[in-house]
C-alpha cells in the first residue's frame, strides 16, 4: 500500500510517500513542501529517486499546492511507478473531544470538523482544505485523518479540567486537550522498542521541545497528563510563546496598555518566549551564540527555558509515581546538548545520570544516560508522517 501523508499548515503544505507493503520495513518514496501558499512566489521543494528539484511559481491556494505535488510524483519512469496513491493519510491538529482516535473521512467526519475550527482557527480550516482538495483530485482514494489531540484524549478529568465553573466546560468545552500527541505518540512507542519492553509496562516523559514545545506524562502507553492546554499556548516557554502566564497579568496588562484581544493574542503568540525575553530571537541557535558572547538576556532566556522544562519533568514524575524513561525530540530537543546537559543534571534526585560524552556526541537516535543511571535518558528523532501512515493502513486494514 502506499500512503501519501499530508501536512497543511496556513501558508503550507509537507508531504511523503511511503510504500507501506506487508513484511517489509516502510520506504519513503518521495517527499517535500509547498512553501508561501498563497502568493506568486511559492517555493516547491520535491524529493524522490535521489534527487531534489526546486522551482519558484505562483501557488494560490491548497489546492494548486496539492496539485502540484501529485503531478510531481506522477514523472515519468521509476517516478511514475511511485505515483500510484493507495490512500491519504492526514495530520488534524484539533479533534476535540469528538475525536479520540484516527478515522476514515466521510462527509459527517467532515462536517464534524467544520465544527472543530473555532477550537484550532489557524490549523484545522487548512487541514480541512487539504481532505477537500484530494477528494476532488483522487476521488476514490480512501483518507484518514489522524489527530493531534488524540493520543491525550483519554486524559482524567482531574488532569484536563480547569478550575473554572463546571458549567462553562458543559457548554464551551474548555478543557485541556494537548497538542504534539502524534510525535509524543512515536517518541514513546520508539523508546519502549529501546528498552525492549512493551510501552504499555513504562512510565515515560516524552520531551517535544520545538519552536512550538509541549511534555507529555505517558504511562502504560496514554497520555495522563500534558504541558499544553486548551491551546498551544499553554504550558512551557517557547519560541515566540509566552507559555504558563498568571491570568491576572493578562488583565492588568490589557488595561493598562490598552491592548485588544488581538493585540494581547499577538503578544502571547508572537512577541514572548525566547523571543520576549532575549529581544533577539526565538531561536535556540541564535540564544545560545548569543549566550557565548556574554550577552545577559540570552542566558536569562536560556535559564528560564531549562527551568520551565525540568519543572514539568518533575511534575510529571509525582504524576506518575516515578519515571522510566526521559526523551528529549524536536529542533531543540534533538540539537541543543547543552539544554539536555543543564537539565539532567538537575534531576539527579530521580537517579538520572548523564553521559556527558554520550550527550555531546548524539547524532539521531542515541541513549544519553550513564550505565547504572536509574531513568534512561534517550534523544529521539521524531517522526509524526510515520505514525500517520502506520495509522492510516491499521485503520483501513481492519
């Protein structure tokens, strides 16, 4: 079966192909990114047979990307054998609480998430766009939408709800959900293949540390509880997230800068996390060098940022009555030794040991923990298009 995994973001879209064939392990045929969706200079990149092309033209809309992107699949020769599309796979960012697994799209699905767009306004419309698009390029092509919430949907209530009236939560639903459920959901299954044990006996705190960044308390293969909240926003310092905030700063501030609630959602969003407190960037790179020519800010983000993690990690391991494993994954997570570093060594209460070398040196897939160290520590490289393909032929296998 090959199973073409799809991506859409507001002014995006990612895609691969895989050749899902029974008995052997998933291959990637191709893949690439539509970038600027929405103006006459969008950036197609494309991969497939070893070799990259690139081109600059207008692409106005999700569906001329998508378009775009099976024709490039349907080349000629070895390219065109790749192109035939078994099935779609899709990410959904948001499945609320209607949706605590992966499933087949029919028009009611569909409709379903119209319903969801008020909960995820900058992704689920686009991912919506995405499953409209195909289903008019291959018609009968079966998709499947694969949720980003779902691996923390069966969360307890004392974990997801908010100490706000119990009515509010009957009417609007305002709950936490969590987000990066598919990456944690991939970190946590690759971690128990580590450990050689089934990830339904492991107490695992799964680390997705992006410019988006969320932790994850995953035991016995469920999220129990997740940084994130009813949105993104919730949960640790970001990029460009202003994560944990005291509500009452957000009213004090509103009054006393006379902001509007997009100025505020601006400033919350775009403005805060590394970015805020550094004044440079949102990018751990840029904070690190900057951390290494002296400059205070960057080390008072950098601070803030470790801290916020281990906090969460701690919490995680009372919510869990103890930790097996420790995953670190995402841009951050997966490149920044040094933020690895700074936490372990700070949870040495837990039985965590580093290895300073092995930490130094990781490169993809790598334990990082010290032989007799209590907790295994792991850098995972995450693979959210994988699990949506896997999910995608177990569901239309069944």
């Amino acid at each position: 079966m090959k199973v073409f995994v799809l991506n859409c973001g507001s002014s995006s879209v990612k895609y691969k192909l895989y050749d899902m064939s029974p008995g052997s392990s998933p291959a990637v045929l191709a893949s690439g990114k539509v970038e600027r969706v929405g103006t006459d200079t969008a950036i197609i990149t494309h991969r497939q047979a070893g070799e990259e092309r690139q081109v600059t033209r207008p692409v106005l809309h999700h569906y001329e990307a998508i378009a775009m992107c099976l024709a490039m699949l349907a080349g000629d020769g070895a390219a065109g054998k790749a192109a035939a599309v078994d099935a779609v796979g899709h990410r959904v960012v948001h499945g609320g609480e209607l949706f605590r697994e992966a499933v087949v799209v029919t028009p009611e699905v569909k409709e379903a998430l119209r319903q969801l767009n008020d909960l995820a306004p900058l992704h689920n419309p686009h991912n919506l766009a995405g499953i409209e698009a195909v289903e008019a390029l291959l018609p009968n092509v079966p998709q499947v939408a694969v949720f980003d919430t779902a691996l923390h949907a069966r969360m307890p209530p004392h974990a997801y709800l908010y100490g706000i009236p119990y009515e509010l939560y009957e009417r609007h639903r305002i709950r936490r959900y969590g987000f990066h459920g598919i990456s944690h959901k991939y970190v946590a299954r690759r971690v128990a293949e580590k450990l050689g044990r089934p990830v339904e006996t492991l107490r695992i705190i799964s680390c997705h540390l992006g410019n988006g960044a969320s932790v994850a308390a995953i035991q016995a293969g469920v999220s129990i509880d997740t940084s994130m909240g009813f949105t993104p926003l919730e949960g640790l310092m970001m990029g460009t997230r202003s994560g944990d905030i005291d509500p009452g700063a957000l009213i004090y501030l509103m009054a006393h800068e006379d902001l509007s609630l997009p100025d505020l959602n601006a400033l919350l969003n775009r403005q805060s996390g590394l970015k805020g407190i550094s004044g440079l960037s949102g990018d751990m790179r840029d904070i690190e060098a900057a951390m290494d020519a002296g400059d205070a800010r960057a080390r008072l983000a950098f601070d803030m940022y470790e801290y916020r993690v281990r906090k969460y990690i701690g919490a995680y391991a009372a919510a869990m009555n103890g930790v097996d494993a420790i995953a670190f994954t995402a841009g951050i997570g997966e490149h920044s030794p040094r933020l690895r570093q700074q936490i372990c060594a700070n949870l040495t209460y837990l039985g965590v040991r580093l290895d300073e070398a092995r930490n130094a040196s990781a490169t993809g897939e790598a334990e990082i923990s010290a032989p007799g160290s209590t907790v295994r520590v792991f850098v995972i490289p995450t693979d959210e298009e994988l699990v949506i393909a896997q999910d995608t032929v177990a569901l239309l296998n069944r």
